[in-house]
C-alpha cells in the first residue's frame, strides 16, 4: 500500500516554500511489474552491447542526431540544478584537423617522453592505445563536454556551481547511452592534458574541458579489446544490517 502524503511529518514542498518558489506535480509513468522486467532486460542488453571503437568510418552523421544526443545528456540531475555543462560540438574539417594535432602534439609527449608513468601504461598495454589519433579527423563529429567550474552571469557577476565533476560524470553517461541507444558510437578520449581544447575551441576562463567524444559509425570490421565486464557480485554489495 502507498503511503499517503498525510503520513509524512514534513511535506515536500512545505506550504512556505511553496508560496515562495513555484512547484508542480511530478509527472511520473508507471509500468505494471512484466513490463517493468522486461524493460530493465532490454536496456540492460542494449547496453550490455556498447563499446567505444577506436576507429570511425566517415559516414556522415546529421546534426539534429548529435543535438538530440545533448539534449538527452542535459537531462542528468546535476547539483543544485546548475546544469554545470557545455557540449561544444564540431563537425568542421579544420576543427578536427586542429584538435587531432594538438591531440597527437599531447599524446607524443605521454606515450613517447614517458609522461604517463610505467602503471599508467601498463593499464594501457591491453588496449594498446598510442599517440596516433586520426580518427578525430575520420569521424563526421566531435562532442566536447567541458565542465562550468562556476556560472558568469549576463552582469558578469560570479556564481558557484556545485558538484561539477559528479554532474559532468552523470550527463557524459547519458550522453553515451544516448549515442548508443540511436545507434552511433563514440570513444570516450581524454589526451591529457586537454587546455588545448579551451584554446582551440574558444571557450571561456570559467570552462575546463572534461572529456572529448568522437561521434560516428564504427569502421566496418573494427575490432575492440576482448574485454569482459565484471560480474553483478563483483561489482555491487548488499547490506542489510547497520555496521554499527
Ligand atoms: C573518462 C574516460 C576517459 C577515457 N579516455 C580514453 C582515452 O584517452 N583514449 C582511449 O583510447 N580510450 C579512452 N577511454 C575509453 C576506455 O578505454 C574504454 O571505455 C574502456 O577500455 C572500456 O571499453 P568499452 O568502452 O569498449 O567498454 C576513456 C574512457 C573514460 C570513461
């Protein structure tokens, strides 16, 4: 049986509050429980059948995808509803030729000058990633989700934003599952370090590019590590007494 909201001490939203800010009725849909399984099944293979392939085809991809795509991924609950993101989208030839070359100029320092240390590369070595990033320019899109580190109002006046990193983290993974569900595909690439895209792609002093997407049909015949994912058990823990 619901609770009713007579059965709550302290309502949400309280009567004061809802004087002082405007408020409306959730608009919830509810699936009877077959539906609800066979819902989480069906996302959950969808899902299950995503990867991030290191090379696109240059198949065009039409922008209202790449736009339906943002608007989904800004969706994410972020905190205090500041929406701390930009996704700067590109799907210019000298753009990408651009951001491959300042992209390659980062990673022959990581890869070749041993900026990443032996751990870092180890981790790599299964994947087998490298300084060479002509698929930047192959694929027809790059997404750039930088995070808001603080808002600039019209008035050029400072706010803080709150939970930037959690809130990027949240709309990059609906922006992937976004990409995936409308059947692209995209890498999530971060050539550290990234200021490089704030120069190249214009962007103001309060923005820090967090990660770049790559956008567009996977060659035909791509191959990706054989990976597995791990197992529920490996990943998720129940607990059902306080530990103390
Ligand atoms: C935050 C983040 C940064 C990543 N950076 C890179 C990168 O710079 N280069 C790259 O080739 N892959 C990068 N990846 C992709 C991962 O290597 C990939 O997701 C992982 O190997 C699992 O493979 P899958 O996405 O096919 O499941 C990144 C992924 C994430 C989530």
């Amino acid at each position: 049986m619901d609770r009713s909201e007579l059965d709550y001490k302290h309502p949400y939203p309280s009567p004061e509050l809802e004087a002082e800010h405007p408020f409306r009725s959730l608009d919830f849909v509810e699936y009877p429980p077959e539906e609800m399984a066979e819902r989480a099944a069906v996302f959950e293979t969808l899902m299950a059948h995503r990867r991030s392939p290191r090379l696109f085809s240059d198949r065009p991809v039409p922008r209202n995808l790449i736009e339906s795509a943002i608007r989904t991924a800004s969706t994410a609950p972020s905190g205090a509803h500041r929406q701390p993101w930009r996704f700067v989208a590109t799907s210019a030839p000298a753009v990408k030729r651009a951001i491959r070359e300042a992209a390659e100029e980062e990673e022959r320092v990581n890869y070749l000058e041993n900026r990443m240390n032996d751990e870092w590369q180890e981790a790599l070595a299964p994947i087998g990633t490298d300084h060479h990033k002509e698929f930047l320019e192959i694929a027809p899109w790059i997404v750039v989700l930088f995070e808001e580190r603080y808002e600039v109002r019209p008035d050029g006046e400072q706010r803080k934003n709150y939970y930037v990193k959690e809130s990027c983290g949240i709309a990059a993974g609906l922006f992937v599952a976004a990409v995936h569900n409308m059947g692209l595909a995209t890498l999530p690439h971060t050539p550290s370090p990234m200021a490089f895209l704030t120069r190249v792609l214009a962007r103001p002093e309060n923005e820090r590019p967090f990660v770049m997407f790559p956008i567009g049909y996977p060659l035909p015949g791509v191959k990706v590590p054989d990976f597995d994912r791990k197992a529920l058990d490996e990943v998720m823990v129940m607990v059902d007494e306080p530990a103390d």
